[in-house]
C-alpha cells in the first residue's frame, strides 16, 4: 500500500512537471486586474461609432455565443497545452501580448461607445444582457478584447499540425471564432469600429508570431553548421 502511494506521488508528480507550461493560464488573471483598472479609471473622451452600426440589429440570441467565449478560450488554452507545448506558448503571447496591450491602448485613447438599447423584455436573453450592461462599463471597447482572442484562439488552433489533420474540428472553430465576433455587435457591446481594430491588432500580431519567424535565417545557419561538422568529421 505505501508502495502504491509512493508510486502514485511520483505519477502525479511527473503529470505537474509535465504540463507545468500550464501555469501561464494565470497571466489572465493579472490581465483581468488590469482591466478592472481601466473599468474604474478611464473616462471617454472618443466614442467609437459608424453609420454602418445603424444597420446592425439588436439579436439578444447572440448573447448565448458571446459567454460562450470563455469557454472558447478555455478549450483552446487546454488543447494546445496538452498537444502542443510550442502552439500553447505562440497562444499565450498572442492573447496576453494583445490583451496587455489593449490596456495600454485603452489609457492613452481613451475610448467608449453609445450603441446599448433601452431593454424592456424580461426573458432570460434580456436578463443576461442587462446584467452584463450592468457589470461591464460601455468603456475600453476599441480594439475589442472580445474579438482579438477569438481570432488568437482560431488561428492558434489552425497552426497547429495536429489540429489542422482534422477537417471538422477546424471548421468548428472558425464557426465558433465568427459568432463570437458576430455576438459583439448584435449585443451592442461594439461598435464595428471596435472589431476592425480587433481584426488589424490579430493580423499585426499574427505576422509578428507566425511569418517573421519563417523570414529569419536562423534554420539554415544551424543547417549550415552541422553540414561544416559533418564535414570535418
């Protein structure tokens, strides 16, 4: 029996040291502290609006894909920690990266939006939507938080060798990565101006983490010098 303990131990120890990469979910924790300091401090001096907002309707439905991102966001974080150490840490810089710098943003143009409707209705869509109206200021909207880590999370997902093997699951989550932008408007939480602004900081991110890699020499220097070690020997 104490061998069985000691020998379980030792599993479980070996399981943490393992996917110990994990731990670095815990930077959106910090981020959300951050956040709440922008949500307490920044006030608006630019609202974002476009006349392409009028001929966006209000879908209260929507609100059932726009909470569904955390656990769009949870899924992504657990898959790639456990298949792929190296996709997990591409995902951690692009989110937390974007989501740090989104703050940054949010302190130096200080922006908001006017979009929310009056709601009357009392079904439980309406409810969830107050209540959201109630607890997350109509501030820090532009680029949109919401919108950058869907993108973070798709194109985290599709990079990954494993992932991309299965035709579905991509398909699936870029289902998941257009509702949830879609959501941000049809909600009225942004403006459209807030998710082109999402949309540029993910392809800025995305060339950043994913092409200048490609672009640097540093394969072909180490190919080179192990041809010149070979050679020698």
């Amino acid at each position: 029996m104490m061998q069985y303990k000691t020998l379980r131990k030792h599993e479980i120890k070996a399981l943490l040291l393992k996917y110990k990469h994990l731990s670095l979910v815990s930077l959106y924790g910090f981020a959300q502290i951050w956040f709440q300091y922008c949500e307490r401090t920044v006030q608006p001096k630019y609202y974002m609006y476009s006349p392409l907002d009028n001929y966006i309707p209000f879908v209260k439905y929507f609100v059932v894909p726009y909470l569904f991102w955390f656990i769009y966001m949870g899924i992504g974080f657990l898959y790639l920690g456990l298949v792929s150490k190296k996709d997990f840490y591409r995902l951690c810089i692009y989110m937390f990266g974007g989501m740090y710098l989104c703050y940054v943003l949010y302190l130096v143009f200080p922006n908001g939006q006017n979009l929310r409707p009056i709601i009357t209705e009392n079904d439980v869509f309406s409810r969830i939507i107050k209540h959201i109206y109630a607890t997350d200021t109509p501030t820090n909207v532009a680029p949109s938080i919401h919108v950058f880590n869907s993108i973070a999370v798709h194109v985290s997902l599709v990079n990954c060798p494993e992932f991309r093997k299965k035709r579905w699951m991509k398909l699936a989550s870029l289902i998941c990565m257009l509702t949830i932008s879609a959501s941000t408007v049809l909600i009225k939480q942004h403006s459209i101006k807030d998710v082109m602004w999402s949309i540029v900081l993910a392809v800025v991110f995305y060339v950043v983490i994913y092409q200048v890699p490609k672009w640097l020499p540093c394969k072909s220097v180490v190919s080179i010098n192990v041809k010149e070690v070979s050679s020698l020997k």
